[in-house]
C-alpha cells in the first residue's frame, strides 16, 4: 500500500473580536503561543512559528494532510479561548473574530515567514495590523470585499 508523502505550509493570521476587552497582553503572550503549538501538534500538525499580538495572532504551521485548514483553525481558536478563560483572565470575555486568511508557502518561503512572524513586535512599531492585512492581500493576488474584512481596531 502507498503512503501519503506532503509538503503543506501555512500562514495563518486571525483576530481577536473588536468589542471585546481582553485583548492579548504580553503578560500572557508567552502562555497562549505554547499552548497554541500544543493544539497545532494535537492535530497532527508542525507549529513552526507563532506570535500573538494583542488584537491578532499569526501561525506557521505544517499542515498534515489529514486535517482541512478550516478544522484546524477552529480547534485553534476554540481551544485557546477556553484556555484563555480558565488560566489567562476570568474578568472579561474573550472570542477570535470570524473568519482567517491563509496563505500558502513553498519550501523555501520558510526561512522568511518564520522571520516575519518573529519580528511582529517591531514591525506594528511602524504598520497597522490592517495595513499588514490588506497588503498581504494584495501581494497574494486575493480579491476581497472590505465590507467582509475582519473588524480592525
């Protein structure tokens, strides 16, 4: 019997609803990333590179071919709100907004995604998280409707 040979990389980013409080503190940054790689290896998956910012969050994931981008983003944010709720903050609600962008690597794009998602700090210093989000867009070629964009702070 043949066996399943991949190579699926993915830039995921989702954001944190605009209404709520809780937003993603440093305090607390650390904690959700590690617990975000536990969900992402849970599902059979290789989290190479995550950062949460306050209002966002983007993963580097390789993808197992066994789970669809859509399960495994909602395992994300499903568990990690519960995770939120019971050990980062229990004063205010948390919740992921609707929907994600994901973008497909190659190989050899590795290197550079994973030093872009390393550097978020440093880059919001100088770039709004919509500004990084529409032109990660458009770099892609992906037609949008902004009235379906996510809610931007």
């Amino acid at each position: 019997m043949a066996n399943t040979y991949s190579q699926l990389y993915v830039h995921l980013v989702f954001a944190v609803k605009r209404n709520h409080l809780s937003l993603i503190r440093e305090e607390n940054r650390i904690r959700m990333e590690k617990y975000m790689n536990g969900i992402i290896s849970n599902c059979k998956s290789k989290p190479i590179a995550i950062y949460c910012n306050p209002d966002h969050t983007h993963a580097l994931v390789g993808l197992h071919p066994s789970i669809s981008v859509s399960e495994l983003v909602g395992k994300i944010k499903s568990n990690s709100s519960l995770f939120y709720h019971k050990n980062l903050e229990t004063n205010h609600f948390f919740a992921w907004q609707d929907g994600f962008g994901v973008f497909s690597n190659s190989r050899s794009q590795i290197k550079r995604v994973y030093n872009y998602i390393q550097n978020q700090k440093e880059h919001h210093k100088k770039h709004t998280f919509r500004e990084e989000y529409l032109d990660m867009l458009e770099k892609a070629k992906i037609a949008y409707d902004p009235q379906y964009l996510f809610d931007f702070f």
